[in-house]
C-alpha cells in the first residue's frame, strides 16, 4: 500500500480531514537528482509557479510576490530567503510520475467511498519544494487532496468544510473555473481547525472546500500532493453557483445537495448560463468601456 489511514474514524472521508501513513518519502522520483531533473522538464513550459511565502497565514493568497526565476534557477535558489516553488502536472513530463499518479488514484478509490461513488474528471499531482520558515496563506480548493510530506517538516492547518458560510463558497462556485479560493482567516471557525504537524512519511486526507494555511519548519520541505475532482463533485458546484445567483435575486435557496428536487434545473441553468456568460461577457464590458 502507498498510504495508510492513521484516524479512520470518519470512514466517509467528506467532512474532516484525516491523518494518513506512507512510504512515498523512499521512492527515488524524489531523491535531489530526479527532482533537478524534472525541474529541468518544466522550464520550458508553462506549468510552474515561483513565489515568495506570505508574511501572515491571514494575507490574500495574491498578495505574495512572483518571482521571475524557471523552476531549475529556482530550486537552485531555495536556500536563499522565503521561496515556494509548485510543479504542476509532474505527470505530464515523467513517465515515473504518471506511473505514481496512477498507483496513488487506484488505491484512493478503493479506500475512499467520496472518489468511489462518481467518476474523476479531473486528477491531477503536484510537487512543492519550499524553503525553510515560509508560509502559505489560507485558502481553499475546489478538489480533495492527498498530501505527503516528503522531506523537512510541514505544520498544516486545516478547517473542515462545513466551518465556511454557504454564502462565501458559493460565491466561489459562481466563477466555474478551476483556480484557488481566497478566504479570510477571521471566517474560519477555530472550533473546525485540526492541526498536523507532519514529517517525512506522514500525510493528510483534505476534503474538499476546506480552508488551510501551511508553515514550512526549519529546513527545506519537499511535499507531494495529488488531487481529484470527481462529477458529483462538478456537479455539486454548478448547484453552489446557481444558489448564488438565486441570492443576488433576492431569494434563499436552500443547502447544495444533488439529491434535492431543485439541483438537476439549477445544474441545467448553469450549463445555459457559463457558456453564454464567456461568450457575451467580454462583448458587454468592450460597449460599456467605450460608452464611458
């Protein structure tokens, strides 16, 4: 097995966070020269991302600074001041890690019933190399997320899910794009924290929508994660966006669940609206610029 539950006490996996075991710290994809030389995969492409840490867990996930470096010049650096580097999609340039990916995802939905009960449509992994005392400010995502600590130490601060006002994630929802969701730390509910402190070989299970905010230890931390949406899921949030809609009408829909009566014409609704809003969207903003 590639992971382990430590706590299966929730056995749904869909509303806490849940502490797991692995042994992906021992794979040789992760020794300094598979990771220099997928490094030097992605500077060609565009599927890296070079930033500062944040000052503060409650910064906006925006505020903290790009750094114009291509991966390798970046894992170079990571010894020199706050550095957090994410390669998206190792998949993509590594037979090794499509190979892991798909290993990984196999044995997800045969130990977790939220990944068995809908196809994926999406499953994506991802590497993190970070330098010592950084801090990775709240937010949260629209997927779930196995997260394995590879090397240093990590301090992962996660709030379950159903902590969040309906209002705020449905806010989200109404973008219909996948991207990160900015929080406020104040709206979290500390009641819903749960914190791990994690080292190589432990991992956690984040569900999805739970907002999290990460510190790096004193050393340089390399981390794994891998992700997946699957349609229920899609489907849930197409619901999250009509409900925001029905609010700004003056209305008050109730919870998002696919199972209710309503979910099936308010997902038909935003299979309408989405693609018109792209479509028309740009045209209406042109005619207003130019009218002002």
């Amino acid at each position: 097995m590639l992971y382990q539950f430590v706590d299966e006490s929730d056995p749904s996996c869909a509303r806490a966070p849940v502490g797991l075991t692995h042994g992906l710290h021992e794979d040789a994809l992760f020794s300094d020269a598979s990771l220099a030389d997928i490094a030097r995969k992605f500077d060609s492409g565009r599927d890296y991302f070079v930033a500062t840490g944040a000052h503060r867990a409650s910064d906006s996930f925006r505020s903290v600074e790009e750094r114009r470096l291509t991966a390798s010049e970046a894992l170079d650096r990571l010894g020199e001041g706050s550095t957090r580097i994410l390669l998206k999609r190792p998949e993509d340039y590594d037979a090794g890690f499509r190979a892991l990916k798909d290993a990984l995802f196999a044995q997800i939905v045969a130990s977790n019933p939220v990944a068995a009960r809908s196809p994926a449509v999406r499953v994506m992994g991802s590497i993190f190399l970070t330098s010592s005392e950084t801090i990775t400010p709240v937010h949260f995502d629209p997927e779930a997320n196995y997260f394995f600590q590879i090397r240093g130490g990590k301090t992962f601060h996660v709030f379950r899910p159903g902590g969040l006002d309906d209002q705020l994630v449905d806010a989200f929802y109404n973008k219909q794009v996948v991207d990160i969701a900015q929080v406020s730390l104040a709206d979290c509910n500390p009641e819903a924290e749960h914190v791990f402190d994690l080292e190589a070989g432990k991992g956690l299970y984040q569900p999805l929508n739970a907002p999290h905010w990460v510190r790096t230890g004193a050393a340089l931390s390399i981390s794994y994660a891998l992700v997946f949406e699957t349609e229920e899921m899609r489907a849930t949030g197409k619901v999250r966006a009509c409900n925001h809609y029905l609010r700004k009408l003056g209305l008050r829909p109730g919870a998002a669940r696919l199972e209710a009566p309503t979910s099936g014409l308010k997902i038909a609704a935003i299979d309408t609206l989405i693609p018109l809003r792209r479509t028309i969207g740009p045209t209406v903003r042109k005619v207003l610029a130019r009218a002002g």
